[in-house]
C-alpha cells in the first residue's frame, strides 16, 4: 500500500453499541455515487454540489493555500500546527431533522446536516488563522464501494467510515442497522471523526502520520502512530460537535456507551478532551505520551 499520502484513514469509532456491531445487512442497496448529486443540502442553507459534495464556494481557493506553508515539516505541521492556537470553537447553531427509525433518508438527511454544519464551524476556525477551508466532498452511503483512486472499497473493510486523502473524499456507512433515532450521536460522531481527518490534512497532519508509520521499526511503532492519528480525529470530533450540542442527542449518554469499551478507553479520554475543551489545542495527540494513546 502507498504509504505516502494516500493511505486511507479508516474511522476509528468502532461502533460501539451492540445492534451497531453486527455483521452488515446483505441486502443493502449500493447508492450510487451519481444519485447522491442534488440530496446533498439538507435546507441548512448549504448548496448541493456535484457528486454529493457540499461546497462553500466562497471560501475554494486552490488546495495549495491550506497547506502548511513549504518552509513547515509534516513534524512541525502535527507538533506545532497553528490550529492549536486557536480559541474554542464557538456555538453554533444548527438545525437538525429529526431521525426516523428504520428511515435510511432521514439516517442520510442526518448526517448530511451534521457534515454541513462541520464546514460551517471549521471554515469559521480557519479564518481565525487567516487560512481559506474548502469542504471536503463526502458521501454516505448504504453498502460500500468500490473507488480506484482510494485502492479500494470505501469505507474500508471493518470500518464504517474512512478519509481517503487522494480524492479529499469522505465515505461514511448508514446501513440499515444503524437507522435508528437512538443512533443520532453515534452518526453525528462518525461524520465528525472522517470530517477531521480532512482537518488534519488540510493542516498538513496526515503527512506526518504516513511519514511515521512508514519509518516505522516495528509494528507497535505503526500502530502508536495510527491511534495518534486515529484519536485527534476523535478530539477534533468532539471539539466541533461541542459547538452545536444544543441541537444533537446528549454527549454523556454516548459517551457512556463508549467507556463500557475497554479498548475504546483512551479514545474516548480523548472525545472528553475535546468536547469539554472546545479547543483544537487539547487534540495535539502527537507529544501526548503513548499510554495516553489507544
Ligand atoms: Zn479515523
């Protein structure tokens, strides 16, 4: 696999409660990509754009631009990156359509409310570095599908969603066990969790997460460097879903569901992080030490 850059990052929020963590449904439909184009605004004021990608166009600049500038290593990037100087996100409000259970629409027009109101506060974030945002196309799907450009299926195997970097594409999973109202949180998580990897790329982060797992002696050392990557998509999560919680299902009852998982434990220390701190800053996962890392 390219480690380089275009290795996918698969989300790490293992579902978590038990109807979640069955065996996917063999009679789901696959979406097809070009069926998404024109369902992608949900009425919060965010325009549909093609292929199922909501886009400020305002805010696109060529992807140059949000880079970290050339002089910044992909180590200074993670370790340094000016994203953790900014304040807390602020609330913001968002409107979002209520969950039907058994309703895939509704589990799609969810979460296609939740990625909208992502780009609505990290553009908001980015502009207190003086750095446009672009939104990241994203897709949500029934069944899994097949992308050349990613290497393969997205999500990938095991993984309800995953971030391909080579296409700057999201692909999130809403099969029907999922469709449930009492899922709301878990969707908004799982939207939120792809949505900052996009983050960090755009902040030149993943770089610097594919250098370390390619100069990585031993397994362990790849897989600490994963779960560095995987929980600051987490904190990066939570810090923005702070921002509309008025408006989401309740934080503690999610999160209770996540801690009676005990390899979800570091994880979840760092969605607490997040969320109470509202501050990318409390995500810099990269100088935590590793037994703060899972
Ligand atoms: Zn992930």
């Amino acid at each position: 696999m390219d480690r380089t850059g275009s290795r996918p990052h698969s989300a790490s929020p293992k579902p978590v409660t038990s109807p979640l963590q069955s065996s996917l449904s063999g009679f789901a439909l696959l979406v097809t990509l070009g069926s998404l184009a024109g369902c992608a605004s949900t009425g919060d004021s965010l325009p549909s754009g093609q292929g199922g990608a909501v886009v400020h166009a305002a805010m696109q600049v060529k992807p140059a631009a949000f880079r970290a500038a050339p002089s910044s290593s992909p180590r200074d990037a993670a370790l340094r990156s000016p994203l953790y100087r900014t304040s807390r996100i602020a609330k913001m409000k968002c409107e979002m359509p209520r969950l039907e259970d058994g309703n895939w629409g509704s589990m799609r027009r969810y979460m296609q409310t939740v990625s909208g109101c992502l780009d609505r506060v990290w553009a908001k974030q980015f502009a207190k570095m003086h750095k446009s945002y672009k939104a990241p196309k994203r897709y949500f799907l029934k069944a899994r599908i097949n992308v050349a450009a990613c290497g393969g299926t997205m999500p990938q195997a095991g993984a309800y969603g995953t971030y391909c970097p080579d296409n700057k594409t999201y692909y999130v999973l809403a099969e029907s066990r999922t469709w449930a109202s009492r899922n709301g949180m878990w969707a908004a998580h799982l939207v939120a969790h792809e949505h900052g990897h996009y983050i960090q790329d755009l902040a030149g982060i993943l770089d610097y997460a594919d250098e370390l797992q390619a100069n990585a002696a031993t397994e362990d050392e790849s897989v600490l460097a994963e779960n560095r990557s995987e929980d600051q998509a987490g904190c990066f999560a939570a810090a923005a879903l702070q921002a509309t919680r008025d408006t989401l299902p309740s934080w503690s009852k999610f999160m209770a569901m996540y801690k009676r998982e005990k390899d979800l434990k570091a994880y979840g220390a760092w969605l607490d992080r997040g969320f109470s701190s509202g501050r990318p800053g409390s995500c810099n996962t990269w100088t935590a030490p590793s037994k703060n890392i899972g």
